[in-house]
C-alpha cells in the first residue's frame, strides 16, 4: 500500500485553525511544516504532497478573513528545505500547466529532483479558480477544455526539457578540456500550438530521469491526461464502487496509450478521524465542524459546487441533480451529487459533508476499524494507496502515524522500512530511460 501525506496548512479541516491544539499560523511557518514532514518519515510515508493555487482561498466578501488557508508558503520552495531536514521521503508538490511556462518550471523540478537525492514528484493540475486567471494576467479562467489541450502539451514538453541530456554526457574531462558531450545533448526546437521551445535545459537529467508525474483533476479530459502520462493519480472518491470502477478504468485506458497499468498508482485523498471508540472519533469530528463559522460553510459549499448562487436552495430539500458542470472542477461537483443521490442526502447533509472534508472520503472510527477500511479497498483493487488528509496538524497526522500504520505494517500492508532512496523506488516505478535513448520502450510510447 502507497501513502501519501496530503498536508493542508494546519489541517484538511477547513476550521482546523480554530482548535486549541493548533497552532493556528502554522501554515506561514517552515518549523511546522519541517516536523510534519519527519512525522511522516516516521511513518515511513512514500511522500508528502502539497496541493496549492496562486490565489488566496475564499476570498468572498462574506467570508473574508475566516480562514487560515488564506496564506501559506509556497510549496516548490518548500520542498528543498524539506530536503534539508528529511532523507527518504519523497517529496511532492502542485504546479499548474495553466499558469506556468514548462522551460522554467522543468528547471524548478530538476532542482528540486537534484537538491534532494531523486525525492521530487510533479502534481500536474489545469487549475480550477477564477482568482488565479486574475493573478495571471488573464480576464478569466481558460475554458475546460483550453486547460488540458494545454496541459497535454506542456507535459510532453516538460518531459522533452528534462531529457536534454542524456544520462552519461557529463564528462568533466579535465585532462582533455571537454566538459559534457555535444553528441548527448538534444536540442528541443518545439513549435506547438501553445509553446514554442528551443531547449535544451541548462541543468542535467534529474536523478529520477523525470521527477515523479504525479496528477489531479478526475473529469473526462483529467482521465485522458492521466492515462496518458502520469504515474501516480491524485483522485476524490467516496463509495468502494466508485473508486474501483475509476481506477479499472483509467488502467484500462492506460493500457489503450500502451502502458503498463501497474505503472500507475491510484491513490483516492481520504480524511481520517482516529478515536479510542467510534463515537469518540464523531465526537472528535463534530468539534471541529462546529469550529466552522456558516459564511465560510457557504463559501466552501458554493466554491464546489461550481460558484452558483446557492440562496434559492432549502436547508432540508434533496440535492439537486442538474447542477451545471461550468468550466472549473467539474469532476468535483458530479462526485457531489452522485454521493448526495447516493444517501439521499439533503442540502444540510451536503453541507455538513463537504464543508468538513471538502468532498474526499471521510473515515471515522478506531485505529482498527479505519485499517480495516483501508484495507479493503487496497485489496478490492479500489486503490494503490491513499492519500492521507489529516484533519488537523501535526495532531491528526501523529496519531495516523502512531496508531494506524503501525496496524497496517503488522498486516503486511505497508512497509516498515524504506528499501530504496527515490520516490520512484518507494512508490515502485521505474525510472525512465529517456527520449533520445534507443533502447527505451517507455519513451516510445509516449513520442509524439
Ligand atoms: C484530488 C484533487 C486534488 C486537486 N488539487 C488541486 C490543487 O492543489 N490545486 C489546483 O489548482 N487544482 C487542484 N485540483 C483541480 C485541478 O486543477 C483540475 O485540473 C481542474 O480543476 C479540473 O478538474 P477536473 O478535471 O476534475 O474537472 C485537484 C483536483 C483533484 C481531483
């Protein structure tokens, strides 16, 4: 089993800030963050993974200044600190292709990638928020389908940058004068229909080959994207049957781009609430959601459910089924209203839903009762792994780490030590050869 240390801030739990055992401005702090980082390394983690946008979160009029998640540091300069103060873990961050250029950002990873020994991982996302165009120069968000065709290009880009050496050209020949051999240098020369890149780039290879392609954004578009490329999938799934039905899915799809789908990793984002008894963790749970201030409640609520104007709907009315897909996270507000269906939920119990775990999978119960679940999905073939999202920081994240994993070691479900040094070693992906390299399939593949 793969686990993923998704860390928001001071918590996935939108009030998490508000709770006596947090320090609330943890999320502007790199002390925090450094021990939240060796807490998973603790837990023999594969990864910490930061999400991120370039806009401030809930920035509606009513709800401005009730959350902490309005700041936090920006995670590609985080993660070379993280390096500093961790050894094994890998290391893993968002970076959108809508609002970056991949010759800079190629550079940004590989440096990451060096810095750390092999531990960096990309989380490629198309970005969903107005706010971000507003940041970018731009007077709104590109539509849907602008975002991927983008995005497809831009990672076969990236991924061209990275190969501009091969391996084994730096000769640093001091006798003979030569420092690196012209002949295993590639020059890009791209011209597409959003970049046009000569390359090469000005840093080796990463120790990785590529860093980690990590991806998030499960709508039609965001699957097409991640069976072609990525290698490990970022996804909210709530129902057994959903994750399974998504991960046969985009394994078969895979497989049609001719890839091994054991090359892959699907691993669902899931919030555990950890209690000595089930009803301790709803009690647990039920403080934090009675931390959250009802104008940030709707704002989060509006936010995911596509930013329409939800005043007409009644507290105690059934989740409408026709809310428009718009052009942001549509896979989002389908997985809303298919789990409101679902339950037969009404507007209030959507609320209270995605308001607490903003719409991943929510698991309360003791250390062994989350295992259990846990487990079964791992081995119904209904995930990879899981990314963990503690609801509060470092406190939800020790307690998974001192009650939960120990359980899964003792089952034979997870490591109790790392035996290699990379990510790719951890999350057991090959490294990949190279573009340019004849003997690579895995590039072949994927030419253009
Ligand atoms: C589990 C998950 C996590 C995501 N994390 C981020 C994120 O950190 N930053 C971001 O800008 N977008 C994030 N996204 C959304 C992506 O930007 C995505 O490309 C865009 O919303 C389109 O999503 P869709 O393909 O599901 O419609 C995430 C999406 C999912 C499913």
């Amino acid at each position: 089993m793969r686990l993923g240390a998704f860390l928001q801030d001071v918590g996935h739990h939108i009030a998490a800030w508000r709770h006596p055992d947090v320090p609330a401005t943890g999320g502007i702090s790199f002390g925090h963050y450094a021990r939240l980082a060796q807490i998973a390394e603790r837990g023999k983690f594969d990864a910490v993974f930061f999400g991120d946008m370039s806009t401030i979160m809930y920035p509606e009029d009513e709800a401005l200044g009730q959350t902490a998640r309005a700041v936090h540091i920006e995670p590609q300069s985080l993660l070379p600190a993280l390096a500093m103060v961790t050894g094994r873990i890998g290391l893993i961050s968002t970076a959108s292709t809508t609002y970056n250029e991949p010759y800079a950002l190629a550079r940004r990873f590989a440096a990451i990638d060096h810095i750390s020994g092999g531990r960096a991982g990309w989380n490629i996302v198309t970005s969903w928020t107005h706010g971000e165009a507003l940041n970018a120069s731009l007077a709104a968000l590109p539509t849907h389908d602008e975002r991927y065709v983008r995005a497809e290009e831009f990672v076969d880009v990236i991924r061209d940058l990275w190969d501009s050496f091969d391996d084994d050209a730096i000769l640093a020949d001091k006798d003979s004068g030569q420092f690196f051999d012209p002949a295993r240098l590639h020059v890009l020369n791209h011209k597409g229909q959003h970049f046009q890149v000569r390359g090469p780039l000005n840093v080796t290879r990463p120790p990785q080959g590529w860093p980690v392609l990590v991806q998030a954004g499960s709508s039609d578009d965001g699957q097409a994207l991640a069976a072609r490329v990525a290698e490990v999938i970022f996804t909210a799934q709530t129902g057994i049957e959903d994750s399974l039905a998504f991960r046969t899915k985009i394994r078969a799809r895979a497989a049609g781009f001719g890839r091994d789908p054991d090359g892959i990793k699907v691993m669902p984002g899931v919030m555990p609430v950890v209690g000595r008894s089930r009803a301790e963790a709803e009690d647990k749970f039920h403080r934090f959601q009675e931390l959250i201030r009802p104008e940030i409640g709707w704002a989060i609520m509006r936010r995911h459910l596509g930013g329409h104007d939800l005043s007409g709907l009644l507290p105690d009315a059934p989740v409408p089924q026709d809310l428009p897909l718009g052009e942001g996270n549509q896979s989002r507000i389908r997985l809303l209203m298919t789990v409101a269906a679902r339950e037969g939920w009404t507007v209030r119990d959507l609320y209270w839903y995605v308001v607490g775990s903003r719409g991943h999978w929510l698991l309360l119960g003791t250390a062994e009762e989350i295992a259990d679940q846990l487990e079964a999905r791992f081995t119904a073939g209904a995930a990879d792994g899981f990314n963990i999202m503690p609801p509060w920081l470092p406190g939800g994240l020790e307690e998974f780490v001192d009650q939960v994993v120990p359980i899964l070691q003792r089952r034979g479900l997870f490591r109790t030590d790392y035996s290699g040094t990379t990510l790719r070693d951890h999350l057991g992906l090959a490294r990949p050869r190279g573009r340019y390299s004849d003997a690579d399939t895995s590039i072949q593949q994927v030419s253009r």
